[in-house]
C-alpha cells in the first residue's frame, strides 16, 4: 500500500503593484492610524538609508548595507511584536529597529563603527545584529527555549535572508523549534540576491517556505512588498507563538534595490531592467499609494513627512558625529564583568600609552 | 521545600563527603548547582535520559525533569547557538558536547558570539554559560575523539578556558564555571575520568578560577602542567624526590587567562622549568607558558625551559596513542636533562 503525504505553502497579497486592493483587505487595514503610522516609519527608514549612504561616501561612516526595499518587512515586524518580545535581527533591518526603540544615533554608531550602536538604551533584550550569516537562528531558539523554560508567554523574531537560510544554522533553528515547540518566528526576507548570487542558484526547492515542512513548521509566503499581507502573516505567527503553538517560517519575497553593501557594486551581476522591474513594486510607494487612493494622504502630508525625517535624521547625524570615541581601555572593560588579573596589566599598557600621546575622549 | 528545610538539608549535605572520580564529581557539581540555582539548565546529546555518554549527567533529569534538563538534537552548532540565547536571558546553560572533536561544528558560535557578547553590547546582554566536553587520549576511543586542542580556545579574548585535574578540582571549578557570568569551555581529561577517587566534600564550595594550583612545593624545578597529564607529572615529582630532586608541581587549571604570576614566583624560587602537556607543541598553550617566563624571568633562568608534549600529528588511533602520549619518563628524562645544564 502506498500512502500519500500532502502538503502546501499559501502564497498572499492583498495589493496590487499600484497600491490597489485585489479584494476585501485583512481585518487590520480598518486600523488607518496603525497604517499611517507604518507608512510613517517606511519613509524615515529610507531617509536614513539614503543619508547614511552618503555619509560611508563621504568617510563618515563605515560600510553600510543598505535597507532600501525592506522597509515594509521591517516596519510590519516592528508593529506587530509586543514590546516584551524579543528580536533578533540581521543587518537589513532597520526599519525594524527604529520600531523597537534603537536610536537613529546608535544605528549611526553602529554602522560608524561604535560598539555603543549596540547598547540599545530602549530594547535592552534584543539582540545585537550577527553578522556571521544566518548564526542568529541559534540564539532565536535559546532565547525562545527560555521563555519555554519559565513559562513566558513571550515570542522571538528572527530574521534571515535567503542566502541565510541555505545556512545549517538556519535548518538546525527551525528543525529545534519544530521539535520543542518553541514560540519562534522566522522571517526569511527574501530579497533575490545573497550578494552576486541569485535566488535561483541559491536553493534548488520551489520555494524557501517549504523548508519548513520539513521541520514539523507551518510555511507561508508573503509579497514582501505588500504592508497588509506582511502584517497579517506576522500578527498570525506572533498570535500563534503566544498561545504556545509553536513556530512558524515566512517568507517574505522582496528585494533588494540597493546594492549589497556600499563595498559593493550590483551592476556588475545583474541587469538595469530587473531593477527597474523590481522598482515597479516598490512597497513604499504602494502604500502611500494605497493610502492615497483611500483619501488618508495628500501630497502636503507627504512634503512634511519628507521635511520632518530629514530633519531627524539630520539631527541624530550630527549627534553622532559630536561623539567621541570611547577609550581604547574599553576593548578591556566590557571583555568580562570583571577583567581577570591576567589582562590589567595589558590594559594599563594601553592607558598609559594613550595618555602619553595626549589622547582624549573620557576617562582612561 | 521551605527554607530552614533546604537550610538544614544543606548543612547535611555539606558535612557530606564522598569518595568519587572526576566524572561523578562533575555530576555532583551539576546537581548542586542545579538545585541551589533554578536558572541552571543542562543540555547536549543524549544527555537526558542516558545521562550523557559519559555519564556525567546521570540522574539529573529524574530530579530536575525535561525543562531543565535538555536532550538536543545531534547538531553542534546548534547546541553552541543556543545556550548562548538560553544564556542572554539569564539563564546559566551548561552545555555537552560528547567529545571533544565534535566542537569544531560549534567553534563559530563560540568564538564570534558567546566570547564577544557582553563586548559588543557594551555589557546589555552576556553570556553565562559553560560548554562542557570531554577531551584527550588514551582511553582506546576511535578518530575524533582523543585530541587536545585546547589551544584554540586558549588563543580566543572572552573566553574563559579551565581544565580540571582531579575530583576535587573537578568539583570546585565547575561550581565555579557555573557562577561565573561570563563564558567557560570547561574540558574534563576523559583519560582521568575513572582513574582515581578523591574525597570529596558535597557543600557547594567553589574553588577560584584564572589562579594556578601549586599541588607539590620544590626547590629544584617547576613542574607546570593541567589536565590528565599532572597524573604523570605528579608520579615523575615522585621518581625525581628519589633521586633528590626536588620538584614543584603546579596546575595551571585555568589556561585562559593565565595566571603567569604563580608561574614566575616558582620559576624565580627554582630557576628552572619543564612544561608537560598532550597538545601538539606547536602553538600549544605550552609555548605561551615559556613565552611568558622567559619575557618576565629570563634572569631568574638557569637553564632553557623544556616542553615535553605531544608530536606535531594527528593523533594515532588508539594502538599508537601510548607512543604519542608523555610518560613519566619522559618527564624524568626532560628534567635530568635540565637539570645537568
Ligand atoms: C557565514 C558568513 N559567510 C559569508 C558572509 C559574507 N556575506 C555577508 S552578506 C552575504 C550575503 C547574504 O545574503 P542574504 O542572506 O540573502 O541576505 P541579504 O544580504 O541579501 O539581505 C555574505 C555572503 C558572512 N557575513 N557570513
């Protein structure tokens, strides 16, 4: 006898390339605030972006990857989590991070090469960004087993590109959280392009959802450019990891308009019309689209949206650039809770010298 | 339990001394820390239900049940990843691994987050945990299971590397692993596992870390070794006496950091020193050691600093694994060597 196993991957959208509804939208579109608000976070996220840009082009800043096209994942991700929950981003997800409470400066130092970027002031449990290729799958299921442990009814996000998820840590994550039932979410932001390397000759599967058939795990694809299906997919998963039902993996199909990194040049791999293309379905311009076609926005509103991101993001560089460096003694002081004999007179070396050539910038 | 209750079971128990080898004073370690700290949580494979392939973890799940005492699926990395999320929520993960040569697959984990995380989040979030594994040869096991590379974690900034030589340091050092908030790679010499018993008192005492242990005081030479070779580093100390030599043994117990200063005092009291260990030499934490007395105690030196180790290869399978392991000879012949310079 033989026995046939079934399985499926839904696939939603609500709104077409031009903002349109294709039907009846899902019941948090009646939210026009939380909407507006979402819309709000997308322009300043790209306004960032674009100001960050030029200041890496400008030797102000570091190597930076850039958030453009992934405004709408992260902004449905920063919307829909309770504040007690806990994220666990990758570097792409800025407009996540603003929603959670990350400062604009500390992502500037960050990217500025600051390790106070990551000192968090407002989301002290989430988790720094790892910059090791899909290692956060890991911790996403440490930090969900410990709310399993304690009986929490906090969920975990997790984000991952599509170039992550070809990643062992990826698969051994969502096979864990399979298997303990833990209260995680998976985002796969896939955004075509890990790098040079496309989709296609990524991963061989269909889809990158269906991996999570193989861990015991719901799979659903989201048009990643689409506020409202993002949104209802992560309220549902988040809804599901509360209630103690387990994980859940999303896709959410996007891309990537930027290049890579500012190290990186995409021109070299990929083609004028596919970005162009993909420009076509921008999900900002969608919503604002969308919101405009309901009578919520206007072009007034959005020149003094525009003025008013400017003008953080041109104040949150400024502080940032009026911030000294930290004392090179910190390398010792955040090294353990207390610095073993063994290193002190390593880090009186470094003191000393510092002071010697006149350093500045705090207390060594 | 109420309290005065836990107190007095205590106070029985820590008047309680037991006879016990290397291997059950780890899982004496883990069920008191276990039950004084309800964040302690152990994982691994196979760890649960069989108590670990070693046995170190006998008898905890039937006391601590399946929360707190977790069977993993068989994936290192994994394992690695999330004691280190299980850890930034205060939680006190005490992982397995069950070998030694099985860590590699969770080396990324280790290096590029446990040891750097309250680093890179300028203290917001940290990592206590403590990655336990078996290391070492002679005990027959077949490929991958009788290395010790210790050095690699030794070299890591962040990283806490302890190795315990005897049951009751066994004891102390894991309790002290356990409390300690920042990372550990805790490696038990499996060789020793079983090798000897030791009295030891069950009352929760910790014993310091980043410290040397001087077993053996001497005059003539230091002795500086850790793990299953300060079995035949102490029975060289033995054979040497007899020839009126007299030998200062010490422990290094902690590798990283070290602690040079126990070390210079000895060298600068005997003005020699011969290094034993069973890594390979090369880049061995042996040659960190030398490095460090000869910098700080070159004049103090009467002679070059010896290494007597292991060789620069793979370690042979188990019919040639005695030929690559130090002996007490080995050791005596290293030290008349020195000795008549
Ligand atoms: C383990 C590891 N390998 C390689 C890299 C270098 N690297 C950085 S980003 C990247 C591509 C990641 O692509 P994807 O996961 O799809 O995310 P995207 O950048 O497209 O958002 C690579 C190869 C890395 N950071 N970590």
């Amino acid at each position: 006898m033989k026995q046939r196993h079934e399985f499926h991957v839904d696939s939603t959208r609500y709104l077409d390339d031009h903002g349109k509804p294709f039907g009846d939208l899902p019941p948090q579109a009646r939210d026009v605030e939380r909407t507006l608000a979402a819309y709000r976070n997308m322009v300043l996220s790209r306004t960032f972006d674009s100001k960050t840009i030029a200041l890496q082009r400008t030797g102000k800043c570091g190597t930076y990857p850039s958030v453009l096209g992934h405004e709408v994942v992260g902004t449905a991700i920063g919307q829909s989590m309770a504040k007690t929950d806990v994220l666990v981003p990758y570097y792409r997800d800025q407009a996540a991070h603003i929603l959670r409470g990350v400062s604009l400066k500390e992502m500037l130092l960050y990217w500025g090469g600051d390790e106070r970027g990551s000192a968090w002031e407002n989301c002290r449990e989430d988790l720094p960004i790892a910059v090791p290729i899909a290692t956060q799958c890991c911790h996403a299921v440490g930090v969900a087993s410990a709310f399993r442990i304690r009986g929490e009814h906090r969920a975990v996000v997790c984000c991952v590109g599509d170039g992550g998820s070809s990643k062992g840590d990826f698969l051994e994550s969502i096979n864990l959280a399979g298997a303990w039932h833990l209260p995680v979410v998976f985002m796969v932001i896939n955004n075509q392009w890990a790098i040079s390397t496309p989709r296609s000759i990524q991963c061989g599967a269909e889809t990158i959802a269906q991996k999570a058939i193989g861990a015991g795990l719901p799979g659903h694809i989201v048009d990643g450019n689409d506020y409202f299906a993002v949104t209802e997919a992560v309220d549902q998963a988040l809804e599901r990891a509360h209630g103690g039902k387990g994980a859940s993996v999303i896709e959410a199909v996007t891309y990537r308009l930027g290049d890579h990194t500012t190290a990186d040049d995409a021109t070299r791999y990929r083609s004028a019309d596919e970005l162009k293309k993909a420009w076509e379905r921008d999900g900002v311009k969608r919503l604002q689209n969308y919101l405009h076609g309901c009578g919520h926005w206007g072009a007034d509103q959005e020149k003094q949206l525009q003025a008013e991101c400017r003008e953080r993001v041109d104040k949150a560089v400024e502080e940032y650039l009026a911030t000294e460096p930290e004392p090179p003694t910190a390398m010792f002081d955040y090294l353990f809770e207390t610095l073993p004999a063994a290193l002190q007179d390593q880090r009186e070396r470094i003191a000393n010298k510092y002071r010697a050539r006149g350093g500045q910038g705090g207390a060594v | 339990m109420n309290a005065s209750a836990q107190k007095a079971m205590d106070k029985r128990k820590a008047s309680e001394v037991k006879e016990v080898t290397l291997v059950e004073a780890v899982n004496m370690a883990l069920a008191w820390e276990m039950e004084h700290d309800e964040n302690v949580v152990v994982l691994g494979e196979d760890i649960a239900t069989n108590g670990g392939v070693f046995r170190a973890t006998v008898g905890l799940k039937e006391r601590f049940g399946f929360k707190r005492v977790m069977d993993t699926p068989l994936a290192e990395n994994l394992i690695a990843g999330t004691a280190i999320g299980m850890a930034t929520q205060g939680l006190r993960p005490v992982a397995e691994f069950q070998f030694m040569g099985f860590i590699y697959a969770g080396m990324e984990q280790i290096v590029s987050h446990a040891a750097r995380m309250r680093n890179r989040t300028r203290g917001r979030l940290h990592c206590p945990l403590v990655y336990r594994a078996p290391f070492g040869g002679g005990i027959h096991a077949p490929e991958h299971h009788s290395e010790s590379t210790e050095a690699l974690f030794a070299h890591v900034p962040g990283l806490r590397v302890v190795i315990p030589s005897s049951p009751q340091r066994a004891y102390g050092l894991l309790l002290a692993a356990i409390r300690n908030p920042d990372p550990v790679v805790f490696l038990e010499p499996k060789r020793i596992y079983r090798a000897v018993t030791q009295s030891v008192a069950d009352n929760g005492e910790a014993l310091p870390l980043d410290t040397c242990f001087t077993l053996r005081e001497g005059d003539d030479i230091t002795l500086i070794s850790w793990g299953a070779s300060i079995l035949e580093t102490l029975q060289a100390a033995d054979k040497l006496a007899e020839q009126g030599i007299s030998a200062e043994v010490i422990d290094v117990a902690t590798i990283s950091p070290l602690d040079r200063e126990t070390l210079l005092c000895s060298v600068a009291k005997t003005g020699r020193a011969v290094i034993v260990h069973e890594a390979c030499r090369n880049g061995g934490v042996g040659a960190e050691v030398a490095a460090s007395i000869a910098e700080a105690a070159f004049l103090d030196l009467q002679a070059p600093i010896v290494r007597v180790t292991g060789y620069d290869t793979i370690m042979p399978y188990y019919r040639n694994e005695q030929a690559y392991l130090p002996h007490v000879e080995d050791i005596v012949e290293a030290v008349e060597q020195v000795i008549a310079l």
